[in-house]
C-alpha cells in the first residue's frame, strides 16, 4: 500500500472519530481536511462515508448492553418496544429528504467554503441555544421555588427511555438540518433536543443512538452505489480509515457523556465560529486554496 495514502487514511479516521459526536460537523471536517489532503476525489468522498461505520461501532459496543436490551426485548418488552419505535420515527425524515436532495446537495453544498459559512452559523445558532437553555433552566428552578399557582412547567426529560413519538420525531426533523454540511448532524440532533426539553445528557445519548441507523444506511447505501468503483485493493485503505474512526470515536463518547454532565456546549460554538472565519479569511487572503479541485 501506498505509505501516503496510509497516512491520509489515518488522519481522515483521526478526524471522523473525534468530530462524528461533538457539535462541530464531523462531514464539515473531513470535507475541509480532504480538500487539503488532495483525497477528495469520488472514491476519497466514497471512504470518508465508509469510516463513520468505524465510529458508530464504537457507540454500539460503548452501549452494547442497551442494544442488546433492544434486541431482545422487541417482541415483548414495552420500553424496548418503545425505544426502537423512536429510533425509527426520527430515522425516517433525514433518509427521505437524503434520499430526494443528496446530489443536488452535494453538487452545490459539499465545498470548503459552504462548510465554513455553516461552521460560523451553527456556532452563533450553539451559543443562543445554551442561553436560551440556561434562562429557560432559572425561570424552572424559580417556578419551583416559589410554587406559583396555575403556573406548570414541562419538566426537563432526563432520560431517553422518557421520549415520546412526537418528541422523537421532532428530534428527527431537526437531524434534517444535517443535510447541509458544516451543520452537524449530532450538533443539530443535540442542540434541537435543548429547545425541546430534554437535558443535555438526554439529547447527547439519543443523537448517539439515532446515529446508528442514519450512519449505517448511508455506509450501505453508499456502498451499494459505489461499488463498481472499489475493488480488493481498497481493502487495506478503508480498514486502516475504519479502525482509525472506531478507536477515537470510542474514546471522545466516553469523555463527552462525563463532559456534558457538568459543562455545556459554549466551547463547541466558539470553536466553530472561529474555524469558519480562518478557513474563509485563508480563502481571502490565498493562503489555501479552497476552490472545488
């Protein structure tokens, strides 16, 4: 195998395993990484799909237990029954609107500096939600407090197992807004769970769980449509990409579900902001070279 594309497949699964989970667009990255590695050609656009599989592997064997609850339960067991049934009600919108919209999208969007433009419009769109999140907290603990009469409160959904159909179809819709990229596909399913009332330990565990179908859909649809351009040779490559993803995606779900139980999600919309305004101020100034290749 070719020592540089080793390593580009390396730093691609790098970078797939530690953005797939944060709200900072896992696609936006790899897009953005690929054009500067040259390695974004059909079947470099091909592999960077493959390898979010890795990652979302790593959130099956993190909650293996949960799964195999799922699994087991299906036929007989109402929470089970329930948690499956939500998967796939916020499954369905974003593999409709996939389906119908991908290569108009990817022909216009899938660009270094479409992605940057929604790197700095998620961030601002991060920042409002956590303070809207944090007033929306206060005027609960007041309610609370001062147990005002005729006045009730929705309380905080704290656990997934609490979602309902409608809530998980709202988390759905909001996982459309993933399509562009740069947005975010955990950011949109996370920060879309804030404004409808589920904790950040809530929203941050089922955009786990609601990647495992979304990503493996579209690692098969991809596949499938891609397969008279792969061949056996291909093999070494998109191992080396997957394992890549699984080993730093396995890491970052850990850390982020410790994270997330005691700070919110501030970091992650400055650091967006911050990104996109280098990338457009490079394509400005021509210190990179970010038209389409």
């Amino acid at each position: 195998m070719d020592l540089a594309l080793l390593v580009k497949a390396i730093i691609l699964g790098v970078v797939e395993g530690l953005t797939e989970f944060l709200p900072i667009s896992s696609t936006g990255h790899l897009i953005l990484v690929g054009h500067l590695l040259n390695f974004n050609d059909e079947k470099g656009q091909v592999f960077e799909i493959f390898i979010q599989a890795g990652a979302i592997l790593a959130v099956c064997w993190e909650y293996r237990a949960r799964l195999v609850f799922a699994f087991r339960g299906i036929t007989n067991e109402p929470r089970a029954q329930r948690f499956v049934l939500n998967l796939f009600i916020a499954f369905l919108p974003l593999a409709i609107l996939g389906l119908l919209f991908s290569k108009q999208i990817k022909a216009v969007l899938f660009h270094p500096l479409p992605v940057a433009l929604a790197f700095i419009v998620g961030g601002f769109v991060i920042l409002f939600a956590e303070r809207w999140y944090k007033a929306r907290t206060k005027q609960e603990l007041l309610l609370l407090r001062d147990k005002a009469p005729g006045i009730v409160a929705r309380p905080m959904i704290a656990s997934v197992d609490d979602l309902t159909w409608r809530d998980a179809m709202k988390l759905g819709l909001a996982q459309c807004a993933a399509l562009i990229p740069g947005t975010s596909r955990s950011g949109a399913t996370i920060i879309g769970g804030l404004f409808f009332g589920l904790s950040r330990k809530c929203s941050t565990e089922f955009s786990f769980f609601l990647a495992i179908p979304t990503l493996f859909a579209a690692t098969a649809y991809t596949l499938w449509k891609a397969r008279a351009l792969l061949s056996n040779s291909d093999i070494p490559l998109f191992t080396v990409g997957f394992v890549a993803a699984f080993v730093t995606a396995f890491i970052v779900v850990r850390w982020l579900i410790r994270y997330v139980s005691t700070h919110d999600f501030t970091v992650f919309g400055w650091y967006r902001i911050v990104f996109g305004f280098v990338v457009l101020a490079t394509a400005y100034s021509g210190a990179v070279d970010w038209r389409p290749h």
